[in-house]
C-alpha cells in the first residue's frame, strides 16, 4: 500500500517536468529562428506557397484639414499551382494567408497566366493627440508616436506576419513622405527618389525598415493642446464659435440702450435670447471644462436637464408672448409648450432609472429634445414676427417650408448618428444626450438668427427712408451670418478669422468708397423712368442740332429757334426730379435714377434684390450643393461614403442650408445698400460684398498656407460665383429701374442695354470683360475637375496612383 501510494504522488510531478521540457524545447527552437514571429504554416489551410514575391509601399502625407493619414498599398504575386490560387479567384477566401485583414483586396492573373497576384491599399488616420507609444496600423506597416517624432515601420504593430507570405522574396519596399521632414532612416535604402521617396529592393528577408519623420512645428503644437493645452483649447473652441455671436449681442445691447422703439426693444430681446440659446452648449462646456465639473455633470445628468431646460424656457417663453399679443389658441399651445418640456424632463428621469444602457429611452431623450428645439425655433420666429400687428405674409410662406424642414432635419440628424453607431456597436453621444444633441444642432441655427436680423432691419425699414450707422451694422452682421461659416482650424485651434474679416472687410470698403447718396427726386418709380427716357431722347436731339450747326447745315437763328423748346424741356424736367436746371451738377436723370434703385426705399430695394437672386443663384447653388457632395477627381468620398461618417450628416445639412442661403443674403445686403455702394451703373455695385468675401475668405486661405495647414481649394470658384449672381442681379435691378411699360423680360432689358451702350466709360465693354474674365476664372478653376470643397489639390494627380508608380518602377529619378 505505501508503495503505490509512493507512485501515485510522484507521477504527475514527473508529467509537470516532462511538460515542462518539451515547452523549453519548443521555445528554443523558436528563439532560434531568425525570421520574425510568423504564424503556423497551417493557420490558413493552404500552407506558403513555395515562390512568392512581396511589392509594399507607404505614404504619409495631409489630408483634407489638419489630418495625416498613412496610406498602405501592398502587391503580393504567387504561383497559379498555389492550392490558395484557386480560392483566390473564387470566393478569395485566401486572401488571409496573404495580406492582413482590412482593406478590398483585388485578384487579377499575371499577362503571363502564370502567377495571381493580389493587391490591397489600407488608409489609417495618424493621431497627434493620442498618448505617446500608442500606435496605428495599415497593412504591413504600423507607426507610433513617441518624443515629439512619428516612427513609420514595416511589420505590423499587432499579431504576426500573414503565414503566406513565409519564404517571399521583398523585391520592393518604398516609404514615400511627401510633406514631412525625415529625421532618420534605417538601414540604408536602396534608392532615394524625388519627393521623400526611400525604396529598398531584392530582399530575401522583409528589411527591419524604420523611417523617423519630425513633427513640425504645427504638429507639435497641436500635440501640446492635445496633451496638455486642454483649457486653451477649450477656451478657443468656445471663442472660435461664440465670438462673433458675442459681438453681436454687444451691438444689440446699444440699439436697445439707445432705442426710443417700444416695439424694436422687444425684438432685440428676442433675438438676445435666441443668440443665449445658441451659445448655451458651448457656455456650459466651456464653463464646466474650466471649473473640473464637467465629467460629475455629465455622469449624474445635469447637463441634459439643463439642455432641455435651455430650449424649453425660449419655447414657453416665444408661447406666451403669441398668447399675448392675441394669437388665436394661445392657451393650449402654451399648456402644450409646458406639457412637452415636463414630458422631455420625465424621459428624461425614466431614462436615469432605466437599467439599460444605451436603450430606446436613450435615444427617445434626444428626440424630444430635437423636437423641443424645432419648437422653439418656429415659436421664436412668429413671436419676432408678430411684433407688429400680423405675421408677414413672407413670414409666413417661409415657416410653413422651413418649419418641418427643421423638425425632419433634427430627427435625421439623431437618426444618423443611431445608423453611424450601429455600424461600431457604440451610440454615439448626438443620440443619447440632449446635452451633446443641442451642441451639434446649435453650430446648423444660424438662419434663425438671420430672421431675427432682417425682422429688426424691417423695423428700420418702415422707421427710416436711408440707410443709418445702426442699420449698416446690422446689414454687415447679415452678411457675415448669412454668407461666410467662420468656424474654421488652424493647428488644432479654432478661430472665426473669416467671419472677424467679414466683420471688418465690408465697413472699411463702405468707409473708403463712401459718395454722397443722391437726393429723392420725389417721384414714382414709373415716372422717373419715363422722365429718363424723354431725357435721353432730347439730348440726343440737342446734340444732332448741334452737330448740324457745327456742319454748317443751319445758321444761328434757325438753331436757336430748333434747339429752344428742346432746352427748356430738359429744364423742367430736371427741376421736377430736383436737379440743376442748368445742368452744373453733373448728373443727369439717369444718374440719380440708377442711384436710387426699383424700390422706393432702401428696403423696397433689398427686398426686389433678394428675391432676384433667389432667383438667379438657384443654379450656382445646385452647382455648389452637387460639387460639394458629388465624387471627387480621384473618384472617391462622394455623398453616400461622406454620409457614413459620423459627422456627414452635419456637414451635408451645413452645405444645404449655406448653399441656399448665401444668394439671397448677398443680394438683399446688395439692394439694402444700393444708394451707398459706388458707381453710376448698377453692375459695378456687386464689387464692394464680393471683395468683402474675398478678403474673409482669402485671410483663410492665407493663414491656412502660412502655418502649414493642407491648402484650402474653391474659395475662387465661390468668390466667382458670387460676382457673376450679383452682377446679374443689379443688371436686373437697373432694369426694372429704367421699365416704362408692363412687358417680358426682353422688353425690361432693352432699356438697360441701351442705357449700357451709350453710358460713359465704356461701361458695355467693361461689364463684358468683367463677365468673361470671371466665366474664363470659373472655367479655368474646374476645367481639371478640382473638388470646390476639398482642401487637397487634385489637379495635378495622374491616373495611377503614386503608390502604384512606385511599386511598378514608374517614379521619375
């Protein structure tokens, strides 16, 4: 009994050592193998093929703004006898034994039919805010970021090498960096090209290739605001959005210090409290980010209470003031204004209660809230409306398109991001937070604001025959909001430097071509231009007398007695519209007719000019909206790849609303200020706003190229655009201006062509040559198919690919 007791302890002791043996043997061979790591021969099922050949490249280079991306592009050739071949060229189940996962591989047979070769290119975004050490792969190659310096490798970071590609001859291997500054690179490459290109070739074993690329200066900076900079770049990220909404409201606070207007003081309140609804998200990010409350309030909730609070109160508040002024149903749509935040508030708390995570009452939250704020928008809009009296009728067509066309686009908006985060298995915060919800809305609210502004100029308007200090800056305002998205990046930092521009660009051009404005003749529309045509036509007679004197064809008395009557028509004509009967001061009834404009008023003006270019710009912004949202020159990211990320749906709706709201902005700021922009002829008024744009969107450019920044493209194409609307909306302008009687458009344009080709300076030909230059400007700018939104320069790319020329030998030495 001792004796198999003795056996029965000692034995698995002795299985423990043998095991342990055999494990030491199995690493020692491996620790004598001088390959890398490789997977089991076997891990694919088809085992190495026994020849293979191995093409692999990488880019490093910008994309797009202020992203580096790493582009991969590997060729693997191997023998048609492969057993691998034939699911290659089947169901390309192989492709694991010989390129790591990602990517859409492609299979092709070689010219020969002796070998299947397989190509596949992987893309991965280089972070610069990620921790030191951490990593990104694509393909074979991987890169960290460590010591202010980018490390691009080949082998991937993660698991092996694939198994097939065990025994294969490297013949290239290139490392191509366009657009950074290489600090080290090991070993020695076979070749050095043009452009960053470092290629090794004919290697029996894949080369421990190593390339170090120093962090510019920028890059380093962004890196520092990501490491270490949070509440500079907290505090820029709120400027960079609020800024010009906060010099807004500074001007609106003076117009109500200094308005005696009971009704004007009640909408600049208004429109303060859209401009604090706007603001709130990024003021409670901002205002948490720097107190260190921030996380505790988005754990326990109360940033989504405050969200809904912050839309609810404007909604309550927009109701009860319609209540007030007599609108028909006041009462229950109050108590249904109150109703609904209390039922936001309830899913609100049901949802703290819930024990799901990321369930349905997650996302019905962000739906309530969505719907709050289209609430809130449209009761915000008839309250301003109904300031005095009625909702205008243009009010009124306008809410009833734009309304549902909000509540559509907020539900698509959270709808969006519940698909986008399907796809990772991951929510995204737009569709479970209120809080986070209101802040991305809140960046599309600008035309809102721009309702508000042209209902406070309407006040102006009806109060004032020309145009203020007060109303150009609130025309300027209109401008910058309506036409120019001043949100832009610059090294990691946001800042509004287009909209500051803006802001600063159109009253410096106002201060510098400053003319006095020309008196009101005191006549009707109608009158005036049959008093311009009489006029033309009799100093036409005036001068064929006189040149009929000069020839010697009449004496002095016949001439005097032919050409009296003539002048003192011309007298009385021009004292009945105010003018020098005797003609010293220069102008002439077409000047001051021109001058004046259509309207009556300066808001009949920009009125007729915003609808003109409604009109005119439905084109270009079809144009732009197709450009923006169409593929690309290389044939990629068009409008479905684009709305698969998570902020494509953000940046479609931005492009939507400022493609449609640009034309009518410019021309109604066009018609408001018609009577002050210079020039006797209406097509030369357009230049002040269209410089006013180029200057905002030129300092972009400009700093954009200054610091590094991938370049921006299209801001010619939109600065184009721009002056061809508007030159074609003031032609309108003057002619309707110079129509004498109800007719076509021919007959409207038959005066102003007239008036064209007699007019002084050559104005036919110079609006010939201005228009030209711009068509043969726009043409030039899209003739090589440049993406008007992409802020990579496509135009000089060839077909094939600079990868694929590096792997097939094609780059020029």
């Amino acid at each position: 009994m001792r004796r198999l007791t003795t056996d029965a302890g000692t034995k698995p002791l002795a299985l423990l050592r043998e095991a342990a043996l055999l494990i030491a043997v199995v690493f020692g061979l491996l620790s004598l193998n001088p390959r890398p790591a490789l997977a089991d021969d076997m891990d694919c099922g088809f085992g190495p093929p026994r020849s293979s050949w191995v093409e692999t490249s990488v880019t490093v280079a910008e994309r797009g703004h202020d992203t580096t991306v790493m582009t991969s592009t590997t060729r693997v050739g191997v023998p048609r006898d492969w057993p691998g071949a034939a699911a290659l060229l089947g169901d390309g189940s192989a492709v694991g034994c010989l390129l790591p996962d990602g990517g859409t591989p492609s299979v092709t047979m070689s010219a020969d039919g002796t070998e299947v070769v397989v190509q596949s290119t992987q893309e991965s975004r280089l972070d610069l805010y990620d921790i030191q050490g951490g990593g990104e792969s694509a393909g074979l190659w991987s890169s960290r970021e460590s010591g202010g310096t980018r490390f691009v490798a080949l082998l991937p970071a993660f698991g092996a090498m694939p198994p097939g590609l065990a025994g294969a001859r490297w013949r290239t291997v290139a490392v191509k960096t366009p657009e950074s500054r290489v600090r080290t690179v090991t070993p020695l490459p076979s070749e050095v090209l043009p452009g960053g290109t470092y290629v090794w070739r004919n290697g029996a074993e894949p080369p421990r290739v190593e390339v170090a690329l120093s962090l510019s200066a920028r890059e380093a900076f962004q890196r520092w605001v990501g490491l270490r900079g949070q509440n500079v770049l907290l505090v820029a990220t709120y400027l960079g959005f609020a800024l010009p909404y906060l010099l807004l409201a500074v001007l609106l606070v003076l117009l109500h210090w200094r308005s005696a207007d009971r009704d004007e003081r009640v909408l600049i309140r208004i429109t303060l409290g859209a401009l604090a609804m706007i603001t709130a998200a990024e003021t409670m990010l901002v205002a948490g980010g720097l107190t260190g409350t921030l996380f505790l309030a988005i754990l326990i909730g109360v940033l989504d209470t405050l969200a809904i609070l912050v839309v609810g109160a404007p909604l309550c508040l927009a109701v009860w003031g319609l209540w007030r002024t007599g609108l028909r149903r006041g009462g229950p749509m109050l108590a249904g204004a109150v109703l609904a935040v209390a039922g936001s508030l309830g899913i609100l708390a049901a949802r703290a209660l819930y024990a799901e995570p990321w369930g349905p009452l997650w996302v019905a939250s962000a739906v309530a809230t969505a719907l709050l704020l289209s609430g809130a928008a449209w009761a915000i809009a008839v309250r301003a409306a109904r300031v005095r009296g009625r909702t205008p009728r243009a009010v009124r067509v306008l809410l009833r398109w734009s309304v549902p066309g909000l509540a559509l686009m907020t539900l698509a908006y959270v709808a969006h991001a519940v698909v986008t985060g399907s796809r990772s298995g991951v929510l995204p915060d737009e569709a479970a937070s209120p809080y986070f919800l209101l802040r991305g809305l809140s960046s599309l609210m600008w035309p809102l604001v721009v309702l508000l502004l042209l209902l406070l100029l309407r006040l102006h308007g009806r109060r004032t025959d020309s145009v203020g200090p007060s109303t150009v800056w609130l025309l300027v305002f209109v401008f910058v909001v309506g036409t120019i998205r001043w949100l832009n990046t610059y090294a990691g930092m946001p800042f509004p430097l287009a909209g500051l521009v803006g802001l600063a660009a159109l009253p410096l051009l106002l201060r510098l071509t400053r003319r006095a404005e020309v008196a009101d003749p005191g006549v009707s529309r109608r009158r005036l231009a049959m008093i311009v045509d009489e006029y033309r036509d009799l100093e036409q007679r005036e001068k064929g007398l006189r040149r009929r004197w000069a020839a010697g064809e009449i004496d002095d008395a016949e001439h005097t007695k032919e050409n009296g009557p003539v002048v003192d028509r011309i007298r009385r004509l021009r004292i009945e519209i105010g003018l020098d009967p005797d003609r010293e001061d220069g102008l002439s009834p077409l000047d001051v007719a021109l001058s004046r404009g259509p309207g009556v008023s300066w808001w009949a003006n920009a009125r007729l000019a915003a609808r003109y270019a409604s009109y005119v710009g439905a084109p270009a912004a079809v144009f732009l909206i197709w450009a923006t949202w169409s593929t690309d020159s290389r044939g990629r990211d068009g409008w479905l790849d684009r709305l698969g990320d998570p902020n494509g749906f953000y940046g479609l709706a931005g492009d939507l609303i400022g493609g449609l709201l640009i034309w009518p902005v410019a021309g109604f700021v066009l018609g408001a200020l018609w009577r002050r922009l210079p020039g006797r002829r209406g097509y030369l008024k357009g230049v002040v706003p269209v410089l006013a744009y180029a200057a905002a969107t030129g300092a972009h450019a400009v700093l954009n190229n200054v610091i590094g920044q991938a370049p921006v493209r299209g801001s010619l194409v939109r600065v184009l655009l721009l002056f061809l609307v508007l030159t074609v909306v003031a032609v309108l302008m003057d002619a309707r201006t110079l129509q004498t009687r109800p007719g076509g458009l021919a007959s409207r344009l038959t005066p102003v062509a007239v008036v064209y080709r007699l007019g002084t300076a050559g104005s036919g030909i110079a609006l010939i040559v201005a228009q030209a230059a711009a068509i043969l400007g726009l043409w030039s700018q899209l003739k090589n198919g440049i993406d008007i939104t992409s802020q990579v320069d496509t135009s000089a790319q060839t077909p094939i690919s600079a990868d694929a020329q590096v792997l097939l030998g094609r780059v020029d030495k």
